[in-house]
C-alpha cells in the first residue's frame, strides 16, 4: 500500500481553504482522472490516525470506501467500530474490520467521515448519501471528528441544498414548514427508515438556518455539521496530503 504525500500541518485560516477552479476546468491542478487517488490519500492519512484498541465510528460515502481497505491493511488489534451505514458496516466486516451495534458503546475515541462541502470556518455540508442523521450521532459521540475530502470540496461559502431526514408522518406539512424543500427523487430512506429530502434555501447564516431547521417538527435531522463538532479536515490535492485543524 503506498504512502499518501504529506506536507506539515497548517492552520486552518478563514480564505485559506478554498481552491478555484481555472480556465481548462482543473481545480488546483486536479483533472477528474485523479480524484480517485486524491480520495484514496486522504483516506490513508486518516487510516494513519487509527491505534491498538480504539472505539472508532465509520462513516459512509466514496472516500470513506477508501478508508477501509487502508484501515484494514493497517492490522490494528483491538479496534472496536460503529457503522453510520450497512454499506459501510458490510464493507468493513468483508474485510476483516470488527463492527458492532452502537448501542453497546457510549463514546468513541475518533469518528472519520468525509463531507460534501467544506466552508473556510469550519461548517459542513454533508448527507448526499442519506446517512446524516447516523453521521451526525457517531461525530458527537466521539473525542475526535476528522473529515477527508479532496480538494473540490472546499468552497468559498456553503450553498444549498442542504440534506434533510424527515419522519414519514406529516411529511406535507413538514415540507411545507421548511421551504423551499424537496424530495429528494428515486432516494431510499434513511439506514433509519427516514424520508430524503433536500433544503434549497439561502444558507447566508449556516448557524442560524441550523438552528432553525432542527427546530422544526418532523425534521429528524440536516446536514449542517458545525465547526465546534470538527476537530480537524484532512484535505488531499494535487501538491499533497494537508491537515487543516478546526474545533
């Protein structure tokens, strides 16, 4: 297993995070042939994270299906993991990772994820694949949450949609209580029976639209992720692997 190009760690300054896209639609250098490989080093920085007897929550998605063959090749002993998917949870045990209901676990030690968007302060965008309430509880319930991304996914300021769980019953009236809202079309539901649906409304206020939307009847949870729950944002680019701390 290759090693994934490091540089030293950096401070996570407001405009530093964001990389734009030039002329020939390369971003930061980036073609989409490589960001497979990106997501891969990311992933591989992250395994790198992982000790002897760690509680470690898994989180679902692209990068994170990285994640596990690197975690898996590390041969650590003892490690006691939580799945936020059955995707993830059946990955994992395919490759010899333990994983166990989360109910018999009241903390973590570290929880890796990776994110659909990423705001230079910090906040997140994440639930493209339906998962963001699970996400969201094995990310508070651990010491550590480290997101991996690749470079795309840094962004100037966070833009909707934003991913929605909501309850099944009422789900009218409940769309109609957080608009502009939609299904999200030919979705499942949720790992826990949730309704997919996606908030398109402004997001000048990330907090404030938090607050606001977990507040409303019938929305289980969003997938706005604040920077006080992140404790640092592992980035991979075309010039290396950065950790950019947070929380």
């Amino acid at each position: 297993m290759g090693h994934p190009r490091t540089t030293p760690d950096v401070d996570a300054m407001p405009g530093s995070w964001y990389v734009s896209a030039g002329g020939d639609g390369r971003i930061g250098g980036v073609t989409a042939a490589d960001v497979d490989q990106l997501k891969r080093e990311a992933a591989q920085a992250a395994a790198s994270l992982v000790e002897d007897g760690m509680r470690v929550g898994l989180g679902t998605g692209s990068t994170v299906r990285h994640l596990l063959p690197a975690l898996a090749g590390r041969r650590l002993r003892g490690l006691r993991c939580v799945a936020t998917s059955d995707a993830t949870a059946e990955q994992a045990r395919a490759l010899g990772i333990p994983v166990e209901p989360f109910g018999e676990l009241d903390a973590l030690d570290l929880a890796i994820d990776g994110a659909d968007q990423v705001a230079p302060d910090g906040w997140l965008i994440k639930g493209g694949g339906g998962a963001h309430l699970r996400e969201k509880i094995v990310a508070a319930a651990a010491d550590r949450f480290v997101v991996i991304v690749d470079e795309r996914k840094l962004v100037p300021a966070l833009a909707p949609p934003v991913p929605l769980e909501l309850v099944g019953f009422g789900l009218a009236a409940t769309l109609g209580r957080v608009a502009p809202a939609t299904l999200r079309p030919d979705t499942p539901p949720s790992p826990d029976g949730g309704v997919i649906a996606d908030y398109h409304g402004a997001l000048d206020d990330p907090g404030a639209t938090a607050a606001w939307l977990s507040a409303a009847p019938g929305v289980a949870d969003h997938g706005l992720f604040p920077p006080a729950m992140v404790s640092e944002v592992i980035v991979a680019a075309a010039g290396g692997v950065r950790r950019l701390p947070v929380g």
